[in-house]
C-alpha cells in the first residue's frame, strides 16, 4: 500500500462539498449537514469524510463547532487569506511586511477619505477614544484596538479585495506588533497618529490622509528597526 | 458522541506538526518522516494523523505525493495566501480585484525600475518574446505567459510580501483573465502595453513605469467592463 492513501477521493470530496455549499446557496454561519448525513451522501467512510472537512477547516471554508456541528465558513468568499502556519516571523519578513503596508494604505487612507460614509468615522472614532483609555492597559487591548483602526481604514476604502489584503497582513503582523506596543512612548505617539489620520479622512483631505498614514507607518517601522538592531 | 469528534486534538497534531518542521530546520521540499513514523512518534492513529496532514496540506505547509512520501510545502514561509476554495467569481468581485491590482502593482513597477537585475530584465524580455509568439496560440499558453509578466514584475519590486499579495491575486484571478483574452484585440494590446511597461524599467524611470502600469490595468478593467455589462 502506498504511503499517502486517497489524494484523488480527499480531493474529490472537498469538491463535492464546495459544490454543495455552492448550488444549495449556503451562506457564511449556516449551518451544513451532520458528517454522519455528508458521508451517506457521499457514500464514504467517516474518517475519509473528516479529512476533505479539516482541509476546508483549515482554509476557512467551514467552521466545525465540537458538539455542534458543521457552519460555512466567513473566509470562503474572501480571496485572500492569512497563512494560518505562521508561527514566528523573522525580522527580515516583519521589515518587508511594513514595507508592504507602506505601499498599500496609504492610498487606502486617500480612498476613505472620499467615501467613509459618517457612521464609519463615528464608530471608528469611538473605537479610537476606546483606545486612548487603555494607552496605559493591558497590551492585547490596546493592540486590538490599534490594528481595529488599520482594518477600519481599509475597509472604508471600499474595495473588498484590498481591506482582505490588508487583513490577511495584520494578522500575521500581530505578536510582534504587540511586543513594539510595550515602549510606553510609541503608544502615545501612534495613537496620536491614528487619530490625525482620522481627522485628514473626516475633513475629506485625501492628500493628507494619504500622507499621514505613510508617516505613520513609517514611524512604526523606524521603531520595530531600532528594536530589531538592538533587541532588549 | 457529539457530531465532531477531536478538535482538540487535531488542532494539537498540526502544531506539533509546524513544530517539527521547524525545530528539524526542514526548509520547502524536505523530505518529512512517514506517516506511519509519525503516527508512532505523536502516538496517534492514521486516520486522527491524516486530519492534521490535510489541514496542513489544504494550506500548502506540506505536500502529501501519492506513493511517495509527505514534504514541506513552499507555501509554508509565506505570510498570504490565495483562497484554495474559490472556484467562481462574481462579477462585482472581480472589478474590485482589478481596483487592487490598480492600487498595488503600478508603485511595484515603479519600485522594479529601481532595482530591477539585469538577468530579471533579460528573462522578463525573453517570457514577453514567447508570449508575443502565442498571440494566435493556445489561450492557457498565452495566459500563463501574461500572468508570468505581472508576477515577474511583481518579483521585481523586491519585496517579499507584495510579490505574494499580488501572486495571490493573480491566483484567483486565473480563469476568468483567460475568458477576457479570447478577444484577440485586446491580447495584443494587452502585450504591446507589457512591452511599453517593460521598456520603461529597463529605462529606469520609475513614474514612466508606474504610470504605464496603471493604465494597462486601467484599460484590462475596461474590457472587464464591458463584457460584464454585454457578455456574448
């Protein structure tokens, strides 16, 4: 017996269930057939069964709730996805993946600025005031509600696509991101950043929204080099 | 017996999985114990194993070949990935992925101006030669060749990241990019634009380049338009 048994069914099976989430019309959060019903149907056993619904797991797909049951997943629409291994990223990769957003919010910034519809800024603003009261609070607070405001920006851009993209890099980004919050000064001074960035996208200046979000990340990045070349 | 068994556990085998690949130092295309190895080493049964193998494999952090073995996969390193499960695109989702590519690849090519090698820009003219000679071929050949372009430039830029956002993007973008070129004016429009792209980053100029980027995306999604809004 070869080592590696059944690539072809595991494949074939995550097809049929994408084809079943697909015609039968289902939505992100409802909920699909038990595994005892999907492996009658498809006339398979259930640890066969089991393998194609890890594979969608793991991409998002489907959600398997332990006692439960089977969800469609809120990624299986999305087109870009963070890599779920990533585990530790080395300096060099943190470096690029600032550099990234360097190019790629900025202009994300300058699109909010003309368009983000009032009840966005209202509720990014509150998100920003929610953070200004934990600059002194716990560390993974004050880091959700950081990179809140990154996912905000993008998506009042409006582009599906690029708010994905941007997503997918926060969330990557996240334990190191964490770690340079832990300088005191550079929580003061990024909030203070974010919330003139919001005020260049509340006064529509897409110029400036523009820049101010390069200056920003551009700071950010200042920072995680210092902390890279002379790490505590 | 609640519906889905072992969550827990397989979400342990994955991490003890990532967890051997990178304490062994095993880098993409290293060869991996078996799966009866692994299952004596983790202490588990087959089928409980090839759960956590699939979710690692529906990810690309390993390659599960039939007959021969399990090896780690390129995709472990990167930090994005494209949706495996995405098997149609809308209409609507479609223009937003050009507006991304709109934003993204133009200061890429800007950025390849500056630093693209030379050996990159010979290999880069020589795939633009092929490509030129299947302007009446096979539609894949020629699409493969024109993607290769936009992936290459990409490359170019020299980062890591957002060669890997826009590889992704290329990814899902695939055959619906195919449809478009079965117009034969615009597959050679299409390759006298990649042409003008590649002679301004040979030139060095970096706003010639980026800007000869933006209007070749501008008039792909053009064309998008309107066989969106008149399909045949």
């Amino acid at each position: 017996m070869s080592e590696v048994t059944r690539p072809t069914l595991s494949d074939a099976l995550t097809e049929r269930m994408l084809e079943l989430i697909r015609t039968g019309g289902h939505r992100p959060g409802d909920r699909l057939p038990s595994t005892r019903e999907l492996s009658q149907r498809f006339a398979v056993t259930t640890p066969t069964l089991r393998e194609a619904l890890r594979r969608l797991e793991a991409t998002g797909a489907i959600e398997m709730r332990h006692g439960s049951g089977i969800y469609v997943g809120a990624a299986i629409e999305r087109l870009v996805l963070p890599n779920p291994n990533m585990r530790e990223i080395r300096a060099a990769q943190l470096l690029e993946l600032l550099d990234a957003r360097i190019v790629i919010e900025p202009p994300l910034a300058a699109m909010a600025a003309g368009r983000a519809a009032e009840e966005e800024l209202t509720a990014l603003k509150q998100a920003l005031d929610t953070a200004g009261r934990h600059l002194r609070g716990e560390d993974a607070e004050l880091h959700d509600a950081n990179m809140s405001f990154h996912r905000a920006t993008a998506r009042m851009a409006g582009n599906v696509v690029l708010h994905e993209v941007v997503d997918a890099l926060l969330t990557v980004h996240g334990p190191e991101q964490r770690e340079i919050l832990q300088l005191f000064d550079d929580r003061r001074r990024d909030h203070e950043e974010h919330l003139a960035i919001l005020a260049a996208i509340e006064a529509r200046d897409a110029a400036q929204a523009e820049e101010r979000m390069r200056a920003h990340l551009v700071d950010v990045k200042t920072v995680i080099e210092q902390r890279v070349q002379s790490p505590r």
